[in-house]
C-alpha cells in the first residue's frame, strides 16, 4: 500500500495533522490593534503545536502559513507577513534542528523575495536528515497550484517520451504532489470558525477527518489540541466501506 493510502480503522493518534491557522486578524481587530499584530500573536501558537506534536508522537504537521489567495490582500499586510516570516525562520530553525524538526516548504517558493528564499532552503538543508517530527510549511500554497504542478511534472515526461498518458492514474498522480512521501493527513484542524478548506490540500485530504473550532488561532492551547485529538480518536474511518467491514465483522443481514 502506498504510504499515502487509506488504512482502515483509526490509530489513536494522528501520523499526520494538517492545520489551517486561521483568525489572526480577527484576534488583533477584536483588541483595537492592526492585523499584523495578531500575525505575530499568532507565531506563538505554532510554537505550541510544534511542542504538542513532539509530546505526543504525531509524525507530520502541515501548517498553512500563507495561501495563493493570500497575496491579493493589502500591500502592508503581505509585507508584515513576510518580515515575520524571515524573523520567525531567522529565531526558530536552530532550536526546530536541535529537537530533531525536519522543515520542509511547500507551495510556490519562486512568488518570495530572494532572502526568503535563500532561508528556506538553509532550513531545509540544515534539518534534513531529522527524524522526530517532519514540519511542512504551506507558503504561497494552493491545493490547485499543486495539482497543477503535478500535472505539469506528468505532462514533461509525456512530452520527453518517458510516459505513455494511458498510464497517468490516481497512483501516479499522488506521487507528484506536495507531501506525497508522507501519509496523507488523518486529522486536518481549522481555528477561525470558517468550515471551510480555502483551497489548502485539496488531493490528500480526501479522506482526512475534519475538525473545527471557534478557537482564534493565537488562542490556541495545547486543551484544544487535545479535544481535537480526542475527537479523532472517537471516529471510524471507513474508506466507503461499511462498519461491519471495517470492524471485521460479519455483515448483518435483513430479516
Ligand atoms: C490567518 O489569519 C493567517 C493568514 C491567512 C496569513 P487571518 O489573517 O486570515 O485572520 P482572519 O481570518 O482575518 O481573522
Ligand atoms: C486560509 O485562511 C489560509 C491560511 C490560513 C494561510 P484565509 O483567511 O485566507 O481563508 P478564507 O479567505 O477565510 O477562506
Ligand atoms: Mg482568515
């Protein structure tokens, strides 16, 4: 089975939890304050999910940091965001390495100024080889950009001769996107209050199981993180399967 593959049944914990981080603005605009301060606030919870996911052995964490759509917002507030961005990595990529975080970037890197650019690919060489939590960063991010480039990376080889197009199945597409060495998340969590996906994962989150809370995300505390685990750990993952099957049991069968 590939690692991306359903599994059915549920582990108790999570091998991959993917997090939109959403309600930032609403934090600052609720205290009188501009967006950009609630973005700030809002580097604080990612510490706390970092440490969540070590403490309880969950293995990937994707955090959507900034979407495709994000860079249509006003120009100071996508300047804040980057400068906390180059900030954050400049604060934080040594202390990630020395707790064994492997940081990946997914998204569209080349839309980021050169410094940016120049810090991911430091962080992604310096924790490469770590093992303890994989930490992908969604950054200038799109769940259709990235079945776009998939395709795109298909289509290159179809055109080299390398690829017969009648062979291009889900298999082989799941292989090019974003993450696809890694177990397609199992528990995705939105803070904000929106139920709603904003364009995040959209190919490996087909069969995650989705959690919402009114939580702002600067709010965020390891409590809520727990009731989002605990959640998870109550629901039955079928796969389009029935209950009977996934439990192993014997179909029930009509009087
Ligand atoms: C999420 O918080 C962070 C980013 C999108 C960069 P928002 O900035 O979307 O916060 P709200 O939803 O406006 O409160
Ligand atoms: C999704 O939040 C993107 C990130 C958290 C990075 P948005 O605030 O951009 O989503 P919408 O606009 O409410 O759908
Ligand atoms: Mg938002």
């Amino acid at each position: 089975m590939p690692a991306s593959g359903p599994t059915p049944g549920t582990p108790r914990i999570p091998r991959h939890v993917a997090v939109i981080m959403d309600g930032n603005g609403r934090w600052a605009e609720r205290r009188h304050r501009p967006r950009a301060i609630g973005h700030r606030a809002g580097a604080r919870a990612v510490n706390t999910c970092i440490d969540f996911c070590l403490a309880h052995g969950i293995g990937a964490l994707t955090l959507f940091a900034f979407s495709s759509e994000n860079w249509g917002r006003p120009e100071d507030e996508v300047g804040a965001l980057m400068k906390l961005f180059l900030n954050a990595l400049d604060r934080e990529v040594e202390e990630l390495h020395r707790r064994g975080v492997r940081v990946r970037f997914i998204g569209q890197r080349d839309r980021f100024g050169p410094a940016l650019v120049e810090r991911m690919r430091a962080a992604e060489e310096l924790t490469g080889g770590n093992t303890q939590l994989a930490l992908n960063i969604a950054a200038s991010y799109g769940g259709h950009w990235d079945i776009a480039q998939a395709a795109r990376s298909l289509a290159r080889e179809v055109a080299a001769g390398r690829l017969d197009p009648e062979a291009i199945d889900e298999a082989l597409l799941g292989e090019r996107v974003c993450l696809a060495d890694l177990p397609a998340p199992d528990l995705f969590i939105r803070t904000g209050g929106e139920q709603r996906i904003s364009n995040f994962l959209l190919w490996q989150l087909a069969y995650s199981e989705l959690w919402f809370t009114d939580a702002l995300w600067p709010e965020l505390d390891a409590a809520t993180l727990q009731r989002a685990l605990d959640d998870f750990a109550s629901r039955e993952r079928r796969y389009g399967l029935t209950g009977a099957q996934v439990a192993g049991r014997p179909e029930e069968t009509p009087e």
